[in-house]
C-alpha cells in the first residue's frame, strides 16, 4: 500500500474547529477523538491515523506507552524521518514543519499544505485546529518527510540532518543558547514591564525571565502561546516588527555592556573579615577560596529536566563530605531553646538533606534551594525569602552581602531589596509566570534572577551567592539557628492550617503531625488525601503509603527516625 503526504492532511482536516488545550492526552490510536489536542499530540494522532506510525512520542514501541512532545518530533526526524529545510517542507503536501524545544524554548509541530505558505495544525488556545495562513512569516527549525510515504519531491530538496536551516525569519526573538542579546531585547523588555509583567532585570538579554514574562503576556492577551517574539505578539506590546530600538534601548544597552569592575565575588574587607575573595573550577567542580585561604567545595555541574533542560550545581558524595565541615542539624544542640519542635522536625531534615546546614542545588525550577530544610527561592512568603530576610537582620549582614538590605516597598512592607547607589529593586516582588509546561505558577523572578540568572547556565552570580551563603554558615553561628527556627515557624504553621482542612486531625498526636508535617513540606499529598488517610482502619500506616514508592527512601528515613523518637519518649505530650 503507498502512502502519500495528502493523507496526513485528510484525517487531520477532519478535526478542524476542534479545541486546544496545552499538554492535553491523546489516545493515539482512537479513531474517534475529537479533543482537546495539543500540537504534538495532534501530529503524532494524524500519523498514526493515516499511516500506523508510532511518531514524535519516544522511544516507544507500544501505542499505549506513547508521549507526544515537539521534541520527540525534532529527534525522531533526525533519526528516523528526512530531515529538509523548513522552507522547502513548506511546499510538500503533508510535509511536518518542527520549531524545536531547546532549552527553555517551547516547540512546535505542524504540518504543510504544500503552497509555501498554510499550515493545518493545533496551534494555541485562541485558535485551536485548524488551516492558518502566513507559515513563512513564522519560525521553524526543520521540515521533515516521515518514513514510508510518498512525497513525489525532487532529490534536490532532500539534506541531511547536519545541513539542515535553523534561522528564524529576521526579527523573531525567542529562548536559545546562547540568548539574543541586543537593544532591541532592551526594548522588548522595558514593554513587557510596562505592559505589567515582569521581565526581570533589564539586562538586554533573552534568558528565561524574559521568556516567562512573554509567555505570561501572551496568556494575558490570548495569543498564541508560544513563548515567541513574532508580529502578533509585537503589535499587542505596541512595538515595531522587527524591533527598532529607541535612543533609549540604545543608551540603556550600552550602559550594560560596559565591564564590571567587580567579579561578582566579596573582596576582602579592611578589618580582616574572612570574606570570599575567588571560585575556582577543576573538572565539573567549582571550589571557594577566602581571604585566609581557607577553601571548600560549594558544588558540581549536573544537567536536570523537569518542565525544561536545566543546568546547575548539586552536591555528590565528594561535596557531601566536604560540606559537613559545616555542620549537620542534631535535636539535641537545640532542644533546650526550642523545646519539643526542635526533636520534631529532625526526620523531615534527615530525609531532605540528610540535616546539612549547607546542602545546596540550583538545578530545578526553583532556581536556588539552600539549607538542611532545603529552602526553596521561588515561594514568596516562605522559604528561602524569609530565611534570607533574618539573615539581613544579623550584624555582619553587609559584609556578606553588601549589595543587599532590608528596606520598605512600595506597600510599605520590609523586604529584600537589591542596592546599587540611589537605586533600589525589591526582590520580593511576586510575578505570575506561565511555566514551559503550561502550569500558572507565583514565583519571585527578581530575587531568582539575583540567586541564578540563567537556568541553563553555571555563571558568576549563582557561584558567589551560594559561596558567600556557605561561607556564612561557616563564621556564625547564628546563620544555622535561624535556618532552624524559620523553618520550626513554617511547619508550625503547616499544621495550624492543616488542623483546619484535615478532618480527624487535632494535633495532639506527635507521630500524626509529624508525617503530615513532612508530606506538606515535601508536597507528596493533598488535605483531602490526608484526610482519607485518617479515616482509615491504620491512620499511620495509611499516611507512609502517600508517596510510595516514588518515594520510598524518603519515607523509610522519616519512619526510622520517628522509632528512634519513640524509643526516646521525647515527643510525649507534644501538641501542636
């Protein structure tokens, strides 16, 4: 049987008008389904439809098994299909046009009606599945022919997969490594900020902050969401297409390429301060040095994928070892100022970072994790942020963080601002951003942007402030305390609130707050499902199986720690 490229088209133009949803499941191998759709979903439905073919949806034999993502599409073309340039798939009926996911950058799938310039596709919420004009005008990464199907086209068309064309149409900014950086993304951001989103610092340089604003944007204003600068999105923030920078976006970029006169890193002070002075590399591992030359390992490269790549700093067995120089959390040192909470936070601690005060990772979408409670940076109002306020409120705050300082916002509330000269940016403050997969999220962007600039990057700033973070611990006391009391303060808390959701749950059994507790913290169950925990014949036993078994080394350190508090009788009588 021959398959010609008309095909894909026929059974995907049976679903026109039908709707999009952005991560929506789709049983490939039901004829009958008529959405939501997503476009990678949508594309590996019409393949399989029209010719039986398992396609963009992983390295997977089974129909059943099978998960749809623009990035499938983009390897499986490389691998299995014709790769071609996008612009000539333009004109091949039924040809796929794929704008690939690098890191950060939402891709896409679509495929050609063969006039160089419609496409039928599922294309976003505002439009859904349908035939749209002005392909050409759009980015693409490569169009690619897919295995067994007649596409009549000539051999001159056909390249292989390393001359293939990834240029964008003049204009289009987006994602990539490494970014676009220029006066225009100056103006594109000064847009988005007066547009009322948040771009992060203007800093003239497409990084992820800047894609979370636009894509937010685009959600704002119903547009495609693409996390693409293209003209639709540039009309919408009332700029030129492409982009021609003001005197000002000229001026402002200028300033920023100007050289530091700093290496992001704490000199010295003149009153013999132990600051850090250098980072130094070797391998994948990065080393701090202090001005008394006394060194210590803060971490090592590691790549991570969750909702995008990633690239940051984690700690291996190497790092591990090294940074217990810095202590780990034992209930009994402070029991004595902090009572009862101070013996029930102890299992928590050990399952998150095994109780080191300078566990670290920087990989995940947080941004920066720091502490043995593990104290993530892009919640407001808890986490990180509150313990880094308590750490600007110590006397020798400046000399850690000089660039740092506790001032009133714009409500008149104290947060975390940055200082530089006259100029003073609140790092709390909260932006909603649309996640790469398509989940709303409050996150605080400017305080992410000061702790990691860059998610798929190791850079000077992340280095410094974990260093300087580490080295803090290292010189007072005090800085490990208060990890220890903002974290008994939000689990105090937790519980508080929790004792009003959860049904059957008073707090005055030490072992039943302390797993719910830990199942809050770690966010491994609802209320309603610690609720039906308590409802059953077993309350204990049935809350130990939330989670399991993804987690189930976690939940055996929490349950051996919590038969040793037992066998210790020093939670008796605890209430919350």
């Amino acid at each position: 049987m021959s398959f010609s490229g008309q095909d894909v088209i026929d059974v995907g133009s049976s679903r026109r008008g039908q709707a999009y949803v952005l991560g929506a499941r789709v049983p490939l191998d039901n004829a009958n389904w008529k959405g939501p759709w997503d476009c990678a979903e949508f594309a590996s439905w019409c393949a399989y439809q029209a010719y039986g073919l398992i396609f963009g949806a992983g390295k997977v034999s089974q129909v059943a098994k099978a998960e749809p993502y623009s990035g499938h599409w983009y390897d499986d073309a490389r691998t299995r299909g014709q790769v071609i340039r996008w612009q000539d798939a333009l004109k091949i009926p039924g040809a796929a046009l794929i704008r690939a996911p690098a890191p950060g950058k939402i891709g896409h799938v679509a495929f050609a009606l063969g006039d160089g310039e419609r496409t039928l596709e599922a294309r976003g919420k505002e439009f859904g599945v349908s035939v749209f004009d002005g392909a050409a005008q759009r980015a693409w990464s490569i169009g690619c022919l897919l295995p067994a199907v007649d596409y009549a086209v000539p051999a001159t068309v056909l390249l292989s997969a390393s001359a293939e064309a990834e240029a964008a149409p003049v204009g289009h900014l987006w994602l990539r490594r490494p970014n676009f950086r220029g006066p225009d993304v100056v103006a594109l951001q000064r847009a988005l900020a007066a547009a009322g989103v948040d771009p992060g610092p203007v800093d003239g340089a497409f990084g992820p902050n800047t894609q979370a604003a636009l894509i937010s944007f685009q959600v704002m204003r119903g547009l495609e969401v693409d996390g693409l600068f293209g003209p639709r999105t540039a009309a919408a923030l009332d700029l030129s297409f492409p982009i021609r920078p003001s005197a000002v976006d000229e001026a402002l970029f200028r300033e920023l390429r100007k050289p530091a006169l700093a290496t992001g890193f704490v000199l010295a002070a003149a009153d013999n301060f132990d600051a850090i002075v250098s980072v130094r590399k070797s391998g994948k591992t990065y080393t701090a040095v202090s001005a008394s030359g006394h060194s210590f390992i803060i971490g090592s490269v590691t790549e991570f994928t969750d909702d995008m790549p990633r690239l940051g700093l984690f700690q291996g067995k190497t790092s591990i070892q090294d940074s217990l120089r810095f202590g780990s959390y034992a209930a009994r040192d402070f029991a004595a100022e902090l009572g009862q909470w101070a013996h029930l936070i102890e299992p928590t601690l050990l399952a998150e970072s095994g109780a080191r005060f300078a566990t670290l990772n920087t990989y995940d979408r947080a941004a920066f994790t720091f502490g043995a409670p593990q104290l993530a940076a892009h919640t407001p109002e808890q986490n990180f942020v509150v313990y880094l306020r308590a750490l600007l409120a110590l006397p020798d705050a400046q000399r850690h963080f000089p660039e740092l300082a506790l001032r009133a916002n714009a409500s008149g509330k104290i947060t975390v601002h940055r200082v530089d000269g006259n100029l003073a940016e609140d790092l709390e403050h909260v932006v909603e951003v649309i996640r790469p997969n398509g989940k709303r999220e409050l996150q605080l962007a400017r305080l992410m942007a000061f702790l990691n600039p860059s998610a798929t990057a190791i850079d000077a700033a992340e280095l410094s402030v974990a260093a300087r973070l580490m080295n803090w611990l290292r010189l007072d006391p005090a800085a490990k305390r208060l990890q220890i009391e903002v974290f008994i303060d939000q689990m105090r808390s937790k519980l508080v609130h929790a004792k009003a959701r959860v049904a059957r749950f008073d707090g005055s059994d030490w072992r039943t707050a302390l797993w719910i507790m830990d199942i809050l913290h770690q966010g491994r169950g609802s209320f309603a499902e610690l609720s039906a925990a308590l409802a059953s014949a077993n309350p204990e036993a049935a809350l130990k199986r939330l989670g399991w078994p993804k987690y189930r080394t976690r939940i055996e350190t929490v349950e051996r720690a919590v038969a040793r508090l037992a066998a210790d009788g020093v939670l008796e009588g605890f209430a919350v």
